[in-house]
C-alpha cells in the first residue's frame, strides 16, 4: 500500500451503499413467523414508512436508521425480539441482490477514483462480512478501498480503526448516522462528514462537512484531500447549499 497522510473512513450502508431494499429484505425475514396476512401488513407497513422516510428516521421514533426502525416497528407487530438477529443475517445473505437491491451514490466510483491518490480509503460497517465484497463489486467499487473492517460493533468498536488509521495522518469519517459513525471520529480528534440531517436529539453538532446527499460532499472533500496545509489544520466547517 503506497503511503498516504490521509485516510477517508465510510459507512456502508446509507453511505457507500443506498436504497431502502436491505431493510424491507430485513422486515420480510423478521416477518417470517407470522401468518401470511400479518407478515404482508407488517412488510406493508415498513415499506410506506420508508417511502416518507428512506432514512428510517422517522418523526416520533427514536430510530437511528432503516433497521433500527423495523426493530421498533416489529415490537407492535407480533415478533418476537430474540429472532430479530437471525432475520438480519438471513437478510443480509441477499444484499445487492433482486431481494434486497442497491445503488450507489452518483458519481461515487469516479471520485473514489481520484481520492485515492490522495487518501487511503476504509470501509468501517457494523454489518457482518456476507456479500460485502460481492455488494462493493455490484456497485462498481470493487478494488477501489484499501481495508474493510466489518461487525464493528460501532460506536465503540470504531476506536480499534481510529487506532490503526489516526497515527497515520488526518481521518475523515464519512457516515449517515452521527453517534456510529462519527461521533467516535470527531472525540479523537478526527474530521467528519455528515450524509443526511443532524439528529433532533444531538442539535448541537457540527460536522466538518455536511450535506443530504453524499455527492454534494465531493468538491469539499476533494479540496481537502489536495490541500497540502491541511494535514496540519482542519478545514473551517462547511454547509452545502442543500443544507441552508
């Protein structure tokens, strides 16, 4: 691996990898124990939601995301908590697949291009290593990251990463979920990268980069990553235009 001083550090799911096809695969697993009529209106049910709300953060839940809002849902439905983590591996057996599609965001493999003559870039997911590899190739980013640390167990397991990577040179953390995926970044020290809205519950944040949609992100980043000043001070706090 060629030296770099930087290191762009992405969340998988809501971040490399888009699309609300892993959690309705996820829904339709845990549904599984019901009877047929109760299984539909359940995968019915988180399906609509995730049409007003793809991100799974929906108004009057404490979801974090997708899944975490089919783990609440599945509560008032009938299913019982301690089969909800074999219904999540069974569904991720699927992922990129017809049954739980992806997409990847714009224009992601040509920036991932570029980037990485600059930035050693780090998939960090607390998904578990079942079709990962099969999912990044799916979205065209295969041979593009340099490491991929799966079953986390973040926020605390993201400290093993900023470990390896932090002593190297500056981290930018890039994720949709602040308390996962940046959260750990941003006490160490590290940059940060928001995909998506600041939490209702953590107003007070501010990220280094923030924007609704990870391609906005790209000029920003990319200024960074070229900025030989920058591996010795952080960049001031940007908001895209889609966040004003």
């Amino acid at each position: 691996m060629p030296y770099r001083d930087k290191s762009l550090l992405f969340d998988f799911d809501g971040t490399l990898s888009l699309g609300v096809g892993p959690v309705v695969a996820y829904a339709r697993a845990a549904a599984q124990q019901l009877s047929a009529d109760q299984a539909d209106a359940f995968v019915e049910t988180v399906v609509a939601m995730l049409e007003q709300h793809p991100s799974g953060r929906a108004p009057g839940t404490s979801a974090i995301d997708g899944y975490d809002l089919v783990r609440l849902m599945s509560a008032d439905h009938g299913i019982r908590p301690d089969t909800l983590g074999k219904a999540y591996l069974a569904s991720r057996a699927h992922l990129g697949s017809p049954l739980a599609p992806v997409v990847a965001p714009d224009g992601l493999a040509e920036f991932l291009s570029e980037a990485r003559q600059h930035a050693n870039l780090i998939v960090a997911t607390n998904a578990p290593d079942i079709r990962i590899d099969a999912a990044l190739e799916m979205l065209g980013l295969a041979g593009l990251f340099d490491a991929t640390y799966t079953s986390l167990g973040k926020p605390n397991g993201m400290g093993a990463v900023l470990d390896e990577w932090l002593p190297r040179g500056q981290v930018l953390s890039i994720g949709d979920v602040w308390v996962n995926d940046l959260a750990p970044a941003h006490a160490r020290g590290a940059l940060t990268a928001l995909v998506g809205s600041t939490p209702d519950e953590t107003p007070d944040v501010t990220p280094t980069f923030s924007a609704h949609h990870l391609p906005d992100l790209y000029p920003a980043i990319t200024e960074w990553l070229r900025d030989s000043s920058s591996s010795s001070s952080s960049p001031a706090p940007l908001i895209t235009p889609s966040e004003r």
